[in-house]
C-alpha cells in the first residue's frame, strides 16, 4: 500500500509532470523540424539541399556561440541567487541580455559583410553568398530565442517552454510552406523564412517572461565578470560541441562538392531524432542527479542509468535498421537511395548518445567542466582527422565512418570519467562560485546540491 502511493505522488508531482512534457515535447517538435527538412529535401534536391543546410548549419554554430553558452551560465546563476539574492538574480538576466545583444549584433553584422568571403570559402562559389547572409543575420534571433528559453528555464516554466520549441519548428513550417506555394523552392529564401523565424517565436516569448530583470540595479561589471568566468569552460565545450557535430558536413561538401553533400545532409536529418531523445532524457535526469551528493549515490546512479538506456540503444538500433530502407524511400525518394548506407553507420553513431550524454550529468554534477572541454577537443581532433582522410578517398560514407570513430571514443571517455571521478573525494569541486573566488563565502555561499547546476544542450540541436 505503502509503495503504491508513493508510485501514486511521484506520478501526480510537478517534476514527473514537468519530465513528461520534455520527453513528449521534444520529439514532437523534432519531428516537425524533420518533416520541414525532408520536405525541402524532395523539393529542392541534393545540391540545392546541400547550400541551404550549410547555410542554416553556419547560422546554428555562430548562434550557439553567441547565445547558448550565455543563456545556460544565466541559468546556472539564477538558481545560485534566487533565494538568497533576488536582486542579483535579476540582474544575472539583465546583463546576460546586454551581451547577447551585443555580441549577437557583431556577429551578424561581421557576417553579413563577410558573407562573400565565407561562401567562397566553404563552397568554392559566391553563389551562395545571400544564403550565408541571411543565415548570419539569424544568429541574433535566434541568440534572443535562446535567452527567451533561459528564461522559462530558470523559472522552471517547463510547459511554456516547450510550447516555444513547438512553435518555433511550426512557424518553419508555415513560413517555408507559404515560400513554396507562392515562389517555389529555393535554397537562398529557404535560408531567409528559417533566419526569420528565431525573431518572431523570441519576440512572441518575450512577452510572457517577467519584465522586472530589466529594473534590477547592482554592479553589473561584477556580475559580468562572474558570468565569464564561470562559463568559460562551459562555452569552450559548448563551441566545440557545436563544430564538431557539424564539421562533418561541412568538410563533405569542401572535398566531394554540395551534391554529396546534400545526400549526407539529408542522411543526417534522420539521426537528428535519435540526437533529440537523448536531449530529452539529459534534461530530465539534470535535476535529479545535481541532488546526488556523495560517489556512491552517482556511481549507482551510473549503474542504474547504463541498465536502462544500453539495452534500449541496442533496441532502437535493431528497429531501424531493419527498417531503414522502407523508411527512407518513402519519406524521400529514389534520388536519395545513397542515403541507405550513409545511415548504416550514422545510426549506430548517433545512438552512441543514449548511453553518453546521460552519464556527462556525473561530470557536470561534480563540477569538472574542464574534462568536459577536453572530451569535445579530442573528438573534434578524432572527427576532423578522420574525415580529412577518408572522405577524398570513400565521399560520403567516409564521412559517416569518421562519425561513427569520433562518437565512439567520446562514449569510451564518457563512460571511463563518469566512473573514475566519482572515487574522487568529493571536496574536489573547483567550480563552484565559492570556491573560485566569484562570490565571497560569506555572503553568498550556496548548499552544494544547489551550487551544482549544469547546462542544458537539448535546445542547441532542437533549432
């Protein structure tokens, strides 16, 4: 009887409810995002495919950079502060927004002025340079999505959240629909209806967030500086995480040209729902391990985790792949038939992440962000020399092959860190404010399980 209610309040709490709307939502707004990409795939064909996801591939790397790392170490800070600061938590908002402003607006317009050079640069052509332009003016709509989504984090508004995310891939939809149905299908206005759509969900999601950040006074270089130095491994990873999930096609479409490229493309928007579902457990479980406070509570967590999602990798594996060739040939078409055994290696390399980003909540848990940077270096380091050899000599599936290497060696690290850091002494937490010297102890020292957060990537790879 006992147990049964306890089953009873776990269901019926705002967490479960909250985890049930990240896990529901996300694939359905992945799935969105899916069905919008295979549609300009059919319409506008390899090549063309190949210039308008390089495109909005450039404008997700310069978006991240500016956006991501900053919106996440703002959410860190505001759950440090907010019940032992509200005025400083405020404030974390406010200047978090100024310096997206501000480097979000210097790299659209660098970008917008360079967009010749960077064309030429990565297609060999200036053809393509109003595609890049756009995709550059992008990056600070969606830098403001980013914040907006921040926001609703730190405010645990879980539900709005995810009703952002959902609208953001419906409006791609709407907008390139409308495009398609009025001009016809093209990769440079294509780019310019996914640029837009970032601008219109922010400015829809502003107005639901809380304005009175804005009022919050204080020493705002100081919160600046806490802000940088906090984040700066956290950016650092989170950078590298962006290059080096999509160096692969960019290096594709340097050495074999933009028809491969487009192939491999359209190949990748399969593994993206794979990606996104391992998102979707990272945020569930964020919570529940940053209360994990001693080695062995996460080295049975560890355990616990690897018993769910190794034999459900394994399953997901076996479902589709049996049913990839039906799968692809309906969805796209004859004219994507390469993409079949692209897809043979990038599945089992995109489903390495089941295990993986669960078990990095350990790392982050514990407070080593560092490991977390050198974990993406090496990967990058694996991924970019492993398609420097083997895509001018094998094309596309060399491209996935390098992938499959480079994903996994970071499961074989994340799996040796998550368990060899947690026989550490648990003292060993550099990177709380505390202890690096950003907030005076005195003051404004935090219970550990909350001086403990992390970021979350699952919105990087949902836009």
């Amino acid at each position: 009887m006992q147990k049964a209610l306890r089953i009873t309040g776990v269901i019926f709490s705002k967490q479960f409810k909250d985890c049930a709307v990240m896990v529901i939502g996300r694939p359905l707004s992945a799935g969105l995002g899916f069905f919008v990409n295979m549609i300009l795939a059919r319409k506008l064909g390899p090549e063309d495919f190949g210039l308008y996801y390089l495109a909005i591939t450039t404008m997700m790397l310069t978006g991240q950079f500016c956006g991501g790392s900053i919106a996440q170490a703002v959410v860190r800070f505001h759950s440090h502060y907010v019940t032992r600061n509200p005025e400083r938590a405020a404030l974390m908002f406010k200047v978090a927004l100024k310096v997206i402003l501000a480097v979000g607006g210097s790299l659209s317009v660098t970008g917008l002025c360079l967009s010749r050079p960077v064309a030429e640069l990565i297609t060999g052509s200036s053809a393509s340079a109003g595609s890049f332009a756009f995709a550059f003016v992008g990056t600070l709509g969606l830098s403001l999505f980013q914040f907006v989504l921040a926001v609703y984090q730190a405010h645990e508004s879980f539900r709005r959240h995810m009703l952002l995310e959902l609208l953001n891939n419906f409006l791609k939809f709407v907008f390139i629909g409308i495009l398609i149905a009025v001009h016809g299908a093209s990769p440079t206005l294509s780019v310019l209806a996914y640029a837009t759509t970032p601008f219109v969900v922010a400015t829809i999601g502003a107005f639901r967030i809380p304005k009175n950040f804005m009022r919050a006074t204080g020493a705002e270089k100081q919160v600046f500086g806490e802000l940088i130095r906090f984040s700066k491994w956290m950016m650092l990873s989170f950078v590298l995480f962006s290059i080096y999930g999509r160096i692969d096609i960019v290096l594709l479409n340097r050495f074999k040209g933009t028809t491969q490229g487009g192939v491999y493309a359209a190949a990748t928007v399969f593994t993206l729902a794979l990606e996104i579902l391992a998102f979707a457990v990272f945020t569930v479980i964020l919570p529940r391990v940053s209360r994990l406070t001693t080695p062995g509570e996460l080295r049975g967590y560890a355990r616990r985790i690897l018993a769910v999602t190794f034999p459900l990798t394994l399953l997901v594996n076996l479902v589709l792949l049996v049913t990839l060739r039906p799968l692809v040939l309906s969805i796209l078409s004859e004219r994507y038939a390469p993409t079949i055994i692209i897809l043979r290696t990038l599945i089992p390399a995109s489903s390495t992440f089941l295990i993986a980003l669960p078990l990095t909540t350990i790392i982050m848990a514990l407070n080593r962000p560092r490991l977390l940077a050198f974990m993406d270096f090496a990967v990058l380091i694996a991924v970019v020399g492993g398609c420097a050899i083997l895509i001018p000599r094998f094309g596309a599936p060399g491209a996935a092959w390098a992938v499959l290497g480079s994903k996994l060696l970071f499961l074989a690290m994340v799996l040796y860190f998550s368990f060899a850091i947690t026989t550490d002494p648990p003292a060993r937490r550099g990177d709380d404010p505390a202890e690096n010297g950003s907030v005076p102890r005195s003051s404004h020292s935090y219970p550990t399980t909350h001086s403990r957060n992390v970021k979350t990537c699952a919105q990087s790879r949902t836009l």
